[in-house]
C-alpha cells in the first residue's frame, strides 16, 4: 500500500528550483547561501512543502541522509530548524531584491 507521502514525492516537481522563486531567483539565492546541488535540492523541496520521507523518495536516498543534510544546513546557514531556513531563504531573497 502506498503511502501519502510516497504518493506526493513521486508527483513533485523537479528539485531544480522552488515554484515560489523563478529560476533565475533560485539560482541567485542558491549563489548566495552557498548551498551545494544537493542542499539546493532538498531546500526546494523544503519550499515545496515536503516532509523528510518525501525528500528522501524523490531524490532517492534515505530519510537519515536526508536529516544529515539538513544538520549540516543549519549548522552553515546558522538555523535552528526548518521554519528558520525557510525564513533565511526569504530574508536572503528580500536582501538580493532591493535595488543598490
């Protein structure tokens, strides 16, 4: 029996930027944090609304590779957990929007 979020992760969008950011954005933010492919991958994913399980399936690797991922995150983006990062990702969108 499939499970919701199996079902959810097998329907997700490409990891390659978040539906709330154009491309373009995405890339610029991604830049500017310094995230990696992969940080990048399961931040969009994040955006989108995902759970662990869900990240995990869609890029096929394990929920504790994923929780690994995300340790390091908050660690290098100074977060203490998901809502924080998806707050950084705002506040750095905001700051690389205002004009110069």
């Amino acid at each position: 029996m499939r499970s919701h979020a199996d079902t959810n992760a097998k329907n997700a969008a490409s990891p390659d930027h978040p539906s709330i950011f154009t491309r373009q954005e995405w890339v610029e933010i991604r830049r500017s944090l310094g995230l990696s492919t992969r940080q990048a991958e399961i931040v969009c994913l994040l955006l989108e609304g995902h759970k662990i399980y869900a990240v995990a399936v869609t890029l096929g690797i394990s929920p504790d590779t994923v929780r690994a991922h995300l340790r390091r995150l908050y660690r290098k983006l100074a977060v203490a957990d998901r809502l924080d990062l998806v707050i950084r990702c705002f506040r750095e969108f905001r700051r690389l929007s205002r004009p110069l």
